[in-house]
C-alpha cells in the first residue's frame, strides 16, 4: 500500500510540477441579473505560476505590495506626512476667503 501511495504523490506532484512550470489561467464571469437587468457582475481571473514564470509573464505585484516588502512603516509616515500637508492647504484656502 505504501508504494502505491508513493506513485499517487509522484504522480500528483508531476501535475503541480507542470503547472507551475507552464502556468495556467482560470477566467471566469458571474453576472447577477434579475428581470433582465443585469444587478452585479463579477469578474474572476486567476494565474497559478511559479515565480519564475510569473517574472517571465510580466507579472510582479508582489514587488509592490507594501504588506510583503516590509515598507508598511514609511507608507504609514507618508500617509500622515500628506494628511498634514492637505489640512494645511484646506486651512490656507480657508483663511483666504
């Protein structure tokens, strides 16, 4: 029984295998309609890659995702910084009038 399973996982594994080394596209739309009238429409598009055929793909948005870079801190301080710098103009425009 032990081989058996050995030759499913090899098995499965060669499927994962090929599909991150090949890449695979799932697209898909749901449309919520009532009466004829369309009420939502969602749209499903989902890329399973390895990384490094995602890089090969052009695709790289976890360069910018401050939640996995770590930069959460500065955008933080770049938020306030801009916050403070709106209010500050919203004030001037108000003494002016």
């Amino acid at each position: 029984m032990t081989l058996q399973h050995s030759v499913a996982g090899s098995g499965l594994a060669d499927i994962l295998e090929r599909i991150l080394d090949k890449g695979i596209v799932v697209a898909g739309d749901i449309s919520v309609s009532l009466v004829g009238v369309e009420l939502l429409t969602i749209r499903l598009r989902l890329v399973i890659a390895s990384v490094d055929r995602a890089l090969e793909m052009g695709i790289r948005w976890w360069e910018a995702d401050a939640g996995l870079t770590g930069k959460t801190d500065s955008l933080q301080a770049e938020n306030v910084a801009l916050m403070q710098r709106v209010a500050a103009l919203e004030q001037a425009l108000e003494i002016r009038r």
